[in-house]
C-alpha cells in the first residue's frame, strides 16, 4: 500500500482551503489522504501558535498514521508545509517522513 498523505494548511486557512481539497481529489485515488487542522483553528481562534506547538500537532497528527507502518508523506501549504518541514529536520527527533510535499 502506498504512504498515506498528510496535508496541513496555511496559517489564515483550514484543512478545507480548496487547494488542499485539490490535493486530495487529485491523489486520494492513490493513496489515502488526510487533510487536518492545527489545534488554534480547532478552538476557533485566528492567530496560530508558537513553532513548537504546530511541530507537535504535526507529530500528532503523524503518530497513528506512522503506527499503521505504511511510511507517511507529510505537506502543506505555507506555513503548514513549513511545519512540515521543521519536525522532520529536527536533529534531536526527526519525524519519519517518506516524504515532503
């Protein structure tokens, strides 16, 4: 089975931003994706949180997805795609991505 697709929007959008939905539609036929939203969305606020915070909603987010032990592709859009990128090139622990989109 192929990795399935973890998406993360930007910092002033959610999981439904169309380009994201784009995303899906265009690779969901592949493979399974997973749009999701940052803690600060979930509780209806606007301004995002601190790095360390969106790092660990991404490694949460990841965990039951790496469990299933079919590698994990991890993206975003803007700062989604930047968090993204900050917990798998964290020296000290970096999230096993299969890949970064």
């Amino acid at each position: 089975m192929n990795a399935p697709l973890l998406l993360f929007p930007g910092a002033g959008t959610s999981a439904a931003h169309p380009s994201l939905v784009a995303v899906e539609a265009a690779v969901a036929p592949q493979r399974t994706v997973v749009r999701a939203d940052f803690p600060y969305r979930r509780a209806g606020r606007r301004a995002p949180d601190r790095a360390p915070v969106l790092v660990q909603a991404v490694r949460d987010e990841a965990a039951p997805l790496l469990a299933a032990g079919n590698g994990l592709v991890l993206g975003g859009r803007s700062m989604g795609g930047r968090m993204c990128s900050m917990a798998v090139g964290d020296a000290a622990d970096p999230l096993p991505a299969t890949a970064l989109v």
